[in-house]
C-alpha cells in the first residue's frame, strides 16, 4: 500500500518546528500537519513570505494552530537568537524537522565563513538542533527528521574544503553538504542511543521534486526528469517525522532510482555510515561554532 499523508495519525498535543517552511517542501509539509490538528512553527528567514505562508495555510486549514520563527541559517547568530528566545519562552517541542536547503549558487560563504551550501545545509541545521536539543528531549517523541539528497551518495566531506579554500564546484560542494547532513542524522542516533535516550533522529530526502531549490541555477532542467510536485515529495519527510521508525532510518521515494515514489527505506552510501567520518564531522561543527549538544 502506498503511504499518503491521509494516512498519518491525529497530531494533537504535539508541536512540529519546520525550516524553510515559506515555500516548498517546507510548505507542504506545514500544510499537512496542520491538517491532523499539529501545532506547526513555520521558520524562515523572510518574514513577509512566512506570514503569507501561514495565512495560505489557515485558509485551507481554518482550525489550525500555526506561528512564525524569523531565522537565517546563513548566519549562526541568527540561529542562536530564535532557538534562545524559543527556549527561554518556555514553548514545548516535539519534533524538529530540519527542511531548508539551498543548491547551485554562485560562490560564496555563510556569515561565519563557511562555504554557502554546506553553512546553510549543514551547520546552520546542527546549531538549531543542539540548542533545541534540550526541549525536545523533555517530549515523550522527541524527533529530529534531517533532510538529505540523493547527491550524498557522491558526497565526501573534505575538511580543507569547507570555507571555499578550493576553487568552487557546485556539484562536489552540494553533494558535500548534503552528505554532512546524512552524516550528522546517523551520528546523532549514534549518540542518542549511547545515551540511553527516547528520542530519535531520522533522515529522509525528497526524490527529485519541483520547488524553487534550482532558481539560482537552471530551473529548466527539473523538466529533464520524472520529477514529482513538492506536495508528494513532502511525503518522505512526513513519513519520517509521524511514522514509527526503525533506528537509523532514512526515508526516501521507493521508485526507480528513488527519483519519485512513495516512502520507503532508501540508499544510504557506505560513506555516510562509517563512525570515524561521523565523529570527525561533529567534533569539526562543535568547534567551529562552539556550540556542542548536551546530552
């Protein structure tokens, strides 16, 4: 049986944080859990967009439970102002879904200094997660749903690399930081599980799907392949963040190439699961931001 998001469960009493959630996958994704009575935090850098995100969403879904969170994953200081400001408020949390992504675009680096895919991809995701870490796990299901890409397969994470210090190649750098991300989900679980904890992180990745990721780049190329509309390829992401999960579970469409589908487990490289590449990532990220998860 194909999964639908017909099929997720009342979401009552439980609160959902999504990034990148204006446009998109991140959209769709607010949309549906709305729909099954979540209380949804729609987070993006663009204020404007997110009260128009919203309003679109309580059009549709009159009875929903929907705020607002400005934050810039571009910037670690941003972060770090929201996700402070949401702690010290006191507002439960349930599940955070890790969502926005940019791809292609020309060079250039993060506020901070880290080259622009892998900052906003990666880093920017990691310090939202430890410094909302915490809250989540005072949740009886606690989650971290990371989204990925099929471009980790080819991704290596190469740390004389991740402030532009090599002439720039969109393709390596994306796959670079989209790998990080797989990486991080499955290190995280690592250290989950270590610590004796409830809470679960999980990956999951869209297929192929049309959104607005390829408008810095060429938008015409999406008409190349067997795409699918953001709405079913939010479904991975919806599976992954209200479905039970096996531990270290990636979820990605279970068409050919899981470029379209319905979720199921998908692909992880090789790469992605060895330890020693998990730790090296994570101990990089705690220094470089100097922000480190407290367990």
């Amino acid at each position: 049986m194909n999964w639908t998001p017909e099929k997720i469960k009342d979401q009552s009493g439980k609160t959902f944080l999504v990034t990148g959630a204006n446009t998109g996958l991140g959209f769709e994704t607010c949309l549906e859990l709305a729909k099954k009575s979540a209380r949804v935090i729609l987070t993006g850098r663009n204020e404007k967009k997110l009260v128009k995100a919203r309003d679109q969403i309580a059009a549709e879904v009159p009875s929903a439970r929907l705020d607002i969170g400005v934050m810039d994953l571009n910037s670690i200081s941003s972060v770090k102002t929201f996700a402070q400001g949401f702690v010290q408020s006191g507002q439960s949390l349930d599940v955070l879904i890790n969502n926005a992504g940019i791809m292609f675009p020309p060079a250039s680096l993060t506020a901070d200094g880290f080259e622009a895919q892998f900052g906003v991809n990666f880093i920017g995701h990691y310090v939202l997660s430890a410094l909302l870490f915490q809250t989540l796990k005072k949740s009886a299901h606690g989650r971290v749903v990371t989204l990925s890409s099929m471009a980790h397969r080819n991704g290596k994470i190469d740390f004389d690399n991740l402030k532009l210090e090599k002439p720039f190649d969109k393709f390596r750098e994306y796959g670079q930081s989209k790998v990080a991300d797989l990486i991080f989900a499955i290190e995280l679980q690592r250290k989950i599980v270590a610590s004796g904890l409830a809470l679960a992180s999980v990956a999951a990745h869209p297929g192929v799907s049309k959104t607005e990721l390829l408008r810095t780049d060429k938008p015409e190329m999406i008409e190349t392949v067997a795409y699918m509309e953001a709405n079913q390829g939010a479904f991975s992401t919806l599976f992954a963040a209200t479905e039970k999960m096996e531990q270290f579970a990636y979820i990605g469409p279970d068409g050919e190439g899981e470029v379209n589908g319905y979720p199921a487990p998908a692909f992880v490289a090789p790469y992605a699961l060895e330890p020693k590449i998990g730790e090296a990532l994570w101990s990089y990220a705690g220094k470089e931001t100097g922000i480190i998860f407290d367990f």
